[in-house]
C-alpha cells in the first residue's frame, strides 16, 4: 500500500463511492417499482423491464448480491480513506476517515442515491439491471449462493420458513385505493364507474329490484280492454303475464310484438298467450356481478326475483345493474319520480317504499342496511308492529315520524337528523 500513489488511492476511493451509490440505487429502485406497471411493460415487452421483472422473481439473489457488493464497495473505502487520512494526519488519521467516510457515504451512497431511486425507480432501475443481471449470472454460485445458504440456514434454525411465498392477490379494498390515488390517469368518472363494478360484490338483486307490489303486469283475468289500455299506455317494453297473481305467471311478454295485432284489433286472451316467452327466474340474494352473468349468458333482460318457497319477491332487470355501474341513462318517467321532498324546515318526506342503499347513496345517510331493503321494512321491523300515522321513533341519528299509512305499508315517513340514542315515542 505504500507503494501507490495518493492520486491512485484517491481515485479508487472515489470509484467505490460510486460503486456503493449504484447499489444502494439498485436495491432501493427495484424494490419501489410499481409491480402492476412492471407487468404492463413485460407485456409490452420493454427489455429493462423484463430484466428487471427476472431480477424480482428471485429477491434473495439480487438483494444478497448488492448487499455483497456494498459491503465490499464500503468496506474498501474505509480502508483507502484510513490509509490517506494516516499519511495527511499521522495518528489522528484514523479518527478523521471514521467521520469523515461517513459523512461521505450518507450522503453520497446513501441518502441521495436512495432518495433518487425512490423517486425516479423505472429510470434507475432498468439501466441497473442491464448491469446486475449478467454480473450476477457470473458471480452467484462462488459468491452470492454461499452466503444463501448460510443465511438460509440461520433463518430455519429460530424455526422461519424460507420457502418462497407467493405472490400477494390484490384485494377489493386495495383496489379501491388504487383508483382513487389514479389521479388524471383515470378520468374522475371512470374512477366512478370502476368503484361501481367492484360495489357489485357488495350488493344483491334485493337491493334494486323492483318490490312484488309495484310489478307492473298483464292480469289475464282483466277484460279484455283493459288488457288492450295497459298495453297501450305501458311505460316497460317487457311484462309479466299472470293469472289473477303474480306468483301466477305464464311468461314475459315483449310489447313490440303485441302492436301489429292491436293495430289490426285482432289481439285477443289467446293470441296473447303464443306471444309469451317462458319467464326467468332469478333467486333472491343473488349477487349483482352474478346475476350481471346469469343475465349475458341466459341473454335475457328481465327476470323474477323468487324467495326459498318459490314467491314472487320483485323484479330486476338488466338495465337495473347496469345503472349501478354507469348511472342513470333511463328514458322511463317513472325513473325520475324522487323519493325524498326536502322540507322548508330542513326534515324530508320520504316514500316508504325507497330503498335503504339509495337513500344512503343519494342523502349520504348512514340508515342500515344489513336487513330491510326498504324505509317501510326498516321501520315496521323496528317497531315490530304496523305503524299508524302520528307514530314517531329515533334511530340512531334519525327521527322517523310516520306521516301516512296504506293498508300495511308506510306510505310516507318525515326524516329529520337528531344525534342521540334509539329510542321509540
């Protein structure tokens, strides 16, 4: 060591500082890619990217290979600084290349490398790994699988498995996340429409489908005129057909084929029957991203939402599951009749036959939904009686009052926001 040069030294203790900044850089940058990125561009088949996904499949390789080559890198230094610092400052030498050299490799081995591949680590790590991959092809088995197997070894010993696990699946919630950080890289109303499809999990055709009592239908024990003004005025291009109820049903009549015989007046009971086409039925409790299959691969549009006995419960269509993820695009007037008339002294009237989920969506109320699907079914299950106007109760931050009743239906309820505990009056 004597014999080399100071300007010899100094270089080399400059290339090894160099050397330490690549690694920590490598390490750093190819641990922060974005592995859903990385995939997209092993598809699109970027070189650095599929070098660099094949460093990943096998982190214990790359990760012991630059912790090898650091350590070295470091280790070096601080010998070529120690030797310099000896010639310059005799024996305080040792003291002045210990701070100093970690001064040095904090900043420029350390943070700022890191802070750099943390920051930019596609722009580190692709150029990195055209560097790593073949050096390491060399030097594994002499060097980096050794210190492996030791390390290895060590782990099963305090009883932790080595095995490589696999790869984290990604869940809804995380998704979620995913879409709501996307920023301008996915429009604010796709963002919403993502979120809606991965909402389909969470509810069933129970929430959207149209309750047993408001099916509107064909009654083929009506007169005849009846039949021919219902068609005539009817607002659905599809209705059940059934005799006297519903449960009743003899099939789903699409209108469009009923006009040439009522242009012609030739429709008739009987002529009517030919027309229809055998009824689906759809369980109730049903998952919407379910049924939204059921319906593509059964091509239908429309179905029956049948209980365990085989009832009627309601109906839901495609175009119900589909407004969930894109919104409303309906052209039906019955669509646009709200369920909620705010008041002038701040409380709502609500319609008793709204569903929980939409009020939530559209108030951002917080009412539960973990059992009714209805206001009506909330509150009778509540009280556990038929509610007669002039009834009123607090549930959680809600004062109900029940303005108007029809048979056994809350027809209209008053909503007003009151934090407090439950209680009934």
């Amino acid at each position: 060591m004597e014999t080399i040069s100071t300007n010899t030294l100094l270089i080399a203790l400059v290339a090894l500082v160099i050397t330490s900044a690549f690694f920590s850089a490598a390490e750093t940058s190819l641990i922060s890619l974005n592995r859903y990125r990385l995939r997209h561009l092993v598809r699109a088949k970027h070189p650095g990217a599929m070098r660099a996904a094949r460093l990943l499949e096998k982190p214990d390789r790359f990760i012991g290979f630059i912790l090898l080559g650091n350590n070295f890198a470091n280790t070096a230094a601080s010998v070529i600084a120690t030797l310099l610092s000896q010639r310059y400052f005799d024996d305080f030498g040792l003291a002045i290349a210990t701070g100093l050299l970690t001064f040095v490799l904090l900043v420029f081995s350390e943070v700022t490398p890191k802070t750099l591949a943390a920051l930019r680590p596609e722009r580190v790590a692709f150029p990195a790994a055209y560097v790593i991959e073949p050096i390491l092809r060399v030097v594994y088995y002499p060097l980096v699988w050794p210190t492996g197997v030791i390390a290895n070894g060590l782990l099963r010993v305090f009883g932790v498995s080595v095995k490589r696990q696999p790869g984290q699946m990604i869940t809804h919630e995380e998704l979620r996340t995913i879409l709501s950080e996307a920023g301008a890289l996915i429009p604010g109303r796709g963002q919403e429409m993502l979120t809606a499809v991965l909402d389909l999990d969470n509810a069933s055709v129970n929430d959207i489908m149209v309750p047993q009592t408001e099916i509107v239908g064909i009654d083929l024990d009506d007169d005849l005129d009846v039949i021919i003004h219902k068609l005539s005025t009817a607002e659905h291009t599809r209705l059940p057909v059934y005799h006297a109820d519903i449960n009743n049903v003899l099939g789903m009549l699409h209108v469009r084929h009923a006009v040439p015989l009522l242009a012609k007046t030739e429709l008739t009971k009987e002529s009517l029957t030919t027309l229809l086409r055998d009824p689906y039925f759809v369980p109730e409790g049903t998952p919407l991203n379910t049924q939204l299959v059921n319906f593509q691969r059964a091509k239908w549009r429309i179905g029956l939402v049948v209980d365990e006995y085989g009832d009627v419960t309601g109906l839901v269509t495609l175009e119900d599951i589909l407004e969930e993820i894109v919104g409303e695009f309906t052209t039906d007037p019955a669509a646009h009749i709200k369920d909620v008339y705010p008041q002038e002294d701040g409380t709502f009237l609500v319609d008793g036959g709204a569903t929980l989920r939409d009020l939530n969506k559209q108030m951002l109320w917080e009412l539960p939904t973990d059992g009714p699907k209805t206001l009506n079914g909330l509150i009778v299950e509540y009280l556990e009686d038929i509610p007669v106007p002039g009834t009123s109760m607090r549930l959680g931050n809600y004062i109900i009052e029940i303005v108007q009743t029809q048979g056994k239906l809350v027809k209209i309820a008053r909503l007003k926001l009151h934090p407090g505990p439950s209680s009934i009056a």
